[in-house]
C-alpha cells in the first residue's frame, strides 16, 4: 500500500501555492497600475498637445488679426496716391428738392436731395440720380462708378466687393471721364482696373472715413433703384 503525504509536506504544498497565487495577484496589481500610468500619461501628453495646439492656433489668429488691423491702420493714414480731393468747406450741404449742378463728375459732395441712395452695399444697374447719390456720401458710403471702358470682368469684381462691403454703392455713369471711378464726399480716384491696390485703400480709408460729413448716418430706407 502506497503511504499518503504527510501532513506537514501537504501544508508545505498549500503555503506554496498560496505565495504563488499571491504573487500572481501582485503582479496583476503591479500591471493595472502600470498601465492606469501609461493611459494617464498619454491621456497628459495628448491634452497638453490638444492645448498648445489650441493656444498655438489662437496666437496665430490674434497675430493675424492683428497684422490685418495694422494694415488698416497705416492704409487710413497714407495718402491714396493719385486721388482728388475738394475742401470741404467749399463743398455745399443743403438739403434741395431743385436740380444741382456739380463741377464734377460723379460729384463728391455739394447741396442734394433730402433722400438718399440706399447704400447698404448696393449695386445698381441703372444711372442714379445725382443729387441722391451725393447724399449717401454725406452719410460715409462710398459710390463706385464706371462706363463702357471698364472691362466686364472688372464690373464684376467691384460688384462683388460692393455687395458685401456696407456703406458703399455702385452704379454706371456714362458720361465720366475714367473707366472706373471712386468717390467719397471731397475725394475722388480714378482707376483702370478692379485688381487695382489702391481700391482696397480707398475703400479702407473712406467707408465711413474721417471726411464723413454724418458719421453713423442711415443707408438703408433711403431711394432705391426703379
């Protein structure tokens, strides 16, 4: 008959086996917390990519915004090279229902009609009447001519940047000697075409510009086209 383990060899066997689940234990422990620092420390990593990402993003369009404000800035204080200007102390403010006769063409300012254009960034197909279209400058708009010696696609162009550009109008005036004309009230630039830099720094300097006569003044429920 084979003898049965000893007792003391059986409890030898059990502490055994315990240590060893024990250890086993200690190490799932030991793993869990390994990986919870490796999925915090990620979890660290890409947060503090996400934001200095996000602040490098924010910096950038600030200094962009800022940049774009500078520009502005320095297109309102530098002369428009080539422009006309008229004191506007000699430039009429009259509100007349009786016609007017301007020294220039299109007029930049002088005695007009009590309504105006409605100038919200309007572009007309049709000639405008004078004396309406001298009020909305009165308000800060500024009017965007042209005739038959503009190029279509130049037409365009300005019609785009006018339709979203408020305080601005535009409207043909054939008789006017450049292709395209600008006017502001007592200013006034000639250009050839739409790509032309100094319309972007017309429109920056004049749109409601320090030669407004009524700054903040309406140009919508003013005239619109027939």
């Amino acid at each position: 008959m084979a003898s049965q383990p000893r007792r003391s060899d059986r409890t030898s066997e059990n502490q055994s086996r315990q240590a060893r689940i024990a250890q086993m234990r200690r190490a799932d422990k030991a793993r869990d917390r390994r990986n919870k620092a490796i999925a915090i420390t990620a979890s660290a990593v890409v947060v503090v990519g996400l934001v200095g990402f996000g602040s490098w993003v924010l910096i950038d369009r600030q200094e962009a915004q800022q940049r774009a404000q500078d520009k502005a800035a320095a297109a309102r204080k530098a002369p428009v090279d080539g422009e006309q200007t008229w004191e506007a102390k000699n430039l009429g403010r009259n509100h007349v229902e009786t016609p007017v006769k301007y020294e220039m063409n299109p007029p930049v300012g002088g005695d007009h009609h009590p309504r105006w254009m409605n100038c919200n960034g309007d572009v007309y197909k049709n000639p405008l009447p004078e004396v309406n279209a001298v009020h909305s400058l009165e308000h800060g708009a500024v009017w965007v001519t042209y005739n038959e010696k503009a190029a279509q696609g130049d037409v365009d162009k300005l019609a785009g940047t006018v339709a979203k550009t408020p305080y601005t109008l535009m409207s043909p005036v054939k008789e006017q000697a450049g292709a395209i004309m600008l006017s502001a009230w007592g200013k006034q630039l000639t250009v050839e075409k739409a790509d032309d830099p100094r319309v972007a720094q017309f429109f920056t300097k004049y749109v409601q510009g320090p030669q407004t006569p009524e700054p903040g003044a309406a140009c919508t429920s003013g005239l619109a086209d027939k």
